[in-house]
C-alpha cells in the first residue's frame, strides 16, 4: 500500500449516535476506507460543541448517552479519497465533511521522496536551535506549519512511550508545543481495527500529536520526528497563526 507525499486529508464531523442499519456511521467510514485500502483513519471525541443543530454537546455530560460529536480523519491520495467521499454520499445524512491538501514526509517506516526544491528548501533550512528555557518573548503570527502525527497509544521508542517521546522532543528544541490526542476507533498500515471498549480493555488506539511553528522550526523537527516514528503517518500542511504570543515572565500554566 503506497500513499503520495502530496496527499489530500478528509475530515467528518459527526454524531456518535448517527446510525445506518443499526451500526454508528463513524464506525462504517473506517469500514469503507479500509475495505477500500486507504493508507489509515482515525475517529477523535469532541470536548465540547454544537452544529447544525445550535445545541451545545458537552462530551463530559453527555457521554453516557453517546449523543456526542466525532471527527473522522482519513489520509491518501486526492484520488482515493475522491472515491471514498462518493461512497460516503448515501451513507451520510447529516454532519460536515471538508478536505485540505497535506504533504506526507513519512509512512509506514519509510520517508517519502519529495521534490528536488523541497529537498534543496529543506537543506537550506536554519540548523539553529531554540532553548525553551529562552528568556525572550516567543511569537508566532502569519505563515507557519502544522506537522501531524498518527501512531498507535501504545508506540515505543527506546522502551519509552513514543507520544511522550515525541513531546519531550519538542520542546528540546525549543518548538512552540505540541499537543496529543487519544482516538476512539482506527487503523493503519496492517489495517487491523483497534477501537476502545467500555471495560478498558483498549490497544493500541490511535494517537495524533500536533506541532504548530514557524516553517525553520518545522525543518528543523522533522528530521528528529522521522528518526523516532518507526511506523505510523507523518503529514505536513500550511497554516496561518492569527496570534500566538509567550511570555517567559507571564504566570505558568
């Protein structure tokens, strides 16, 4: 299973209690992207919402019920996620579906080749690190970079815990933060199905972790994020920061 570094990515939002033929909705797109060999996808919970509807949906409250919000995310080519949206046409009656283009820097173990100027635009890249103890103001606004992760909960590396690892990394080097979440249903390269059962007994969930910086920081990253997914999904997107400003002096938290 091959997947282009340009890449598209194909975002659900949808009621965990939205059924067809008795099964939830969410649970039949990453039935339908794996019967139809997509790279993987992964279904996140929402804290806290509302939609179409104009009724709020707090996840903390009405958990017991199911009647929360979902995010599906399925990453492959613009073309496979093209058919994949055909299929979901009839199966989806209410919800919101938005795509975006995203680069893959690396899948399954392996990084994907890009183009001889984003390779030469990489190389050129600043080899300067950030302190993250700096006593300088930090700031971020305008063009900047989102770098994705998708693994699985219980990933290693060197016998540690990798989202903890990749966290730890990021701020070494001084990167703005990073950000994990804990799917509820997914699969990936083996295309196995892992999902989260009401006794605990989960493995092996999926895992997002998101990196938002100025692109040099994003550079510099990468290759260290490559070095420490054995496995997993790598995307890279353009992003603009309205505000994000740090201040050393200001209180913790």
């Amino acid at each position: 299973m091959n997947i282009p570094r340009e890449a598209t990515l194909l975002r659900l939002f949808l009621n965990a209690n939205d059924r067809l033929s008795g099964k939830a909705i969410y649970r039949l797109v990453v039935e339908t992207a794996r019967a139809n060999h997509l790279a993987g996808a992964s279904v996140f919970l929402v804290d806290f919402s509302y939609g179409a509807h104009k009724k709020i949906r707090d996840a903390k409250s009405d958990y017991l019920s199911f009647d929360i919000p979902v995010v599906v995310e399925v990453i492959d080519s613009g073309e496979n996620i093209g058919k994949l949206q055909v299929e979901l046409e009839s199966m989806i009656a209410e919800g919101l579906v938005v795509t975006r283009p995203v680069q893959v820097r690396h899948y399954a173990g392996q990084s994907i080749p890009g183009t001889a100027a984003a390779r030469t635009a990489q190389e050129k890249a600043p080899s300067t690190t950030f302190a993250s103890g700096s006593s300088s103001t930090m700031k971020i606004e305008g063009e900047a970079q989102r770098v994705t992760v998708y693994i699985g909960n219980s990933d290693t590396w060197r016998g540690r815990n990798l989202v903890t690892a990749i966290v730890e990394k990021c701020r070494e080097l001084g990167i703005a933060g990073a950000t994990a979440t804990v799917g509820v249903m997914g699969f990936g390269k083996t295309s196995r199905i892992h999902r989260a059962h009401l006794l605990g007994l989960s493995e092996d969930l999926p895992e997002r972790i998101e990196i938002v910086d100025q692109p040099e920081r994003i550079a510099m990253l990468l290759p260290a994020l490559e070095e420490l997914v054995q496995g997993g999904l790598i995307v890279l997107e353009d992003v603009q920061v309205i505000r994000y400003l740090h201040d050393p002096k200001g209180p913790k938290g």
